[in-house]
C-alpha cells in the first residue's frame, strides 16, 4: 500500500476491507475502550453480516443488541472498526479525507437521524476530537465534536468562555433516500485551526479556532444509534437495526505533508473507540 510522503499533493488509498474477514495484516480492528475496572468494552454486535466486494464494505446488523447502561458513548457505537493506521496531517498544508457512504435502516423510526445511522469518524484520542458525518435513511448530519472518550484525558481548556466539552450535530438540508450513495470529504488544516465539511460536493460545514492541534487521526465506521440513557438505563435498541456501506478512503496531504502515515501495529493504537 502507498504511503504519503514528503510530495506536494501526495495521495493514499486505504480500504482492504477484506483484512476484516482474514485476519492477515488487518487495516481494521474493532473499536474498543478501556474501563475504569481494567475490563475492556467492545464495539462488536456479534450477528453483523461483514460483505465485502473489491474495495467496497457492507455490513448490517438487524437487530441491535449492545448496550450500555451508564457510558453514552458506549450505548452509542453499537458496532464499530476503526484504522490500524494513524493519519499525521502536516504542519502547514491540509490533509483531506474522502470517501462514500450509505444507510439503509430496517425499522428505525422515519425522520430520527439518531435511532439508527451510518458514520465515518477520524478520532484524535489525544485531544478527544471527532470529526464525524452521519447518514441514516432520511437525514445526514455532519459532527464536530470534543468527547471525554472513556481512557482519555484530562484535556487543557484554551478558551474558559467556550465548553471544555461539545458536540454539535448539524443536520443537512441535503436530500437522502434509503441506501443513496454520498460522497462525503472532511479537509483539516493544522495551521489555520479550521475544519471543513463537504457532502456531494457542497461545503457544508466549517469550524475554526479548533480547540486543540490534531497531530494523528484514525478513521473510524460505525453502525450507530444515539438516543440519551434514561434513569440508568439504555433505551437505544427497540428492534430497530442498519446496513451501512463505504468505499475506499482517498486521503491526501498538500503543501508541506513532510509527516508521513504511519504503519502501526493493532497494539499501537489506542484501545479505545
């Protein structure tokens, strides 16, 4: 596989959904977070169908069974993967990610986004940063966000007249139908503290003054609900479940990208979600 080195414009596709499947030289593991008790919680709903065709996944689960009664973020990814690869954006330049996604659900309740969705996340466990674009039958959002990640933190807070923590969820007024195919690109430039959003070739989200400098990234995809706990308890599976799918990830560094990607083995990257 290429790597990005020190080239103007330099490009890498990173898919190999198939390691998924085999095991060998895996470009995806489970996402995974440590808990306060030394155990280690697991994004993994056992009964997802994993298809995959050349560079291009698709994987559903009916219906959804992960739960988590006290941590949001774990009721949240009911099954997820994320890159055995970290992304190092430059430190003049921008870094873009760009890829394909789509939603089916099957029984998520019509115009709620948060009952059963499709995500690609690139995640700065660092910083507790997330990046995010949400698909579902209906809706598409996209995310930005700064998570107490279980294992992570504590984090410094720049700006003592903005929250420490946040996310906002902008929901598009783009079209979408059940299983429609977006072309989705997230670009981040470190030296501007900027992130922009693009689906279907619109700009549709920026954010600046970026609380904190993302030095590595991964790249996550979840099949997800996101629905509050509720006195203690989970109340995001009713039956409901989502096939989502992805295509190969085009990430591309200009500029000064004298950061390469590294190659890390699955115990390098943080064991969290």
């Amino acid at each position: 596989m290429a790597e990005v080195g020190e080239a103007t414009g330099s490009r890498l596709v990173y898919a190999d959904y198939g390691s998924i499947i085999t095991g060998d030289e895996p470009s995806w593991r489970y996402a995974s977070f440590p808990l306060p008790d030394g155990s280690v919680w697991h994004c993994r709903e056992p009964e997802t169908v994993v298809v995959v065709e050349g560079q291009r996944l698709r994987a559903g689960v009916v219906p959804f069974t992960q739960r988590h009664d006290r941590i949001q973020i774990l009721d949240n990814a009911k099954n997820m993967w994320f890159s055995t690869r970290l992304f190092r954006p430059p430190d003049r330049g921008t870094i873009t990610v760009e890829w394909e996604m789509s939603a089916r659900g099957i029984e998520t309740r019509p115009g709620d986004l948060y009952d059963g969705f499709v995500s690609v996340n690139l995640l700065d466990f660092a910083h507790g940063l997330a990046l995010d674009v949400f698909c579902s039958d209906d809706r598409i959002a996209t995310v930005y966000a700064r998570l107490p990640f279980p294992g992570t933190g504590p984090f410094e807070d720049p700006n003592p007249e903005r929250p420490k923590y946040f996310c906002h969820f902008h929901e598009l007024d783009l079209p979408t139908t059940s299983g429609q195919l977006h072309r989705c690109r997230i670009a981040y430039t470190k030296a501007a503290d900027e992130v922009v959003f693009w689906v279907d070739g619109h700009e549709v989200s920026r954010y600046r003054e970026v609380p904190a400098r993302i030095d590595a990234f991964l790249i996550a995809l979840g099949l997800m609900t996101e629905k509050p706990i509720e006195r203690g308890t989970s109340v995001s599976a009713h039956g409901q479940g989502v096939v989502g799918e992805w295509g190969p990830f085009t990430v591309t560094g200009d500029a000064d990208s004298s950061d390469e990607h590294a190659k890390l083995d699955p115990g390098d990257v943080p064991a969290r979600g």
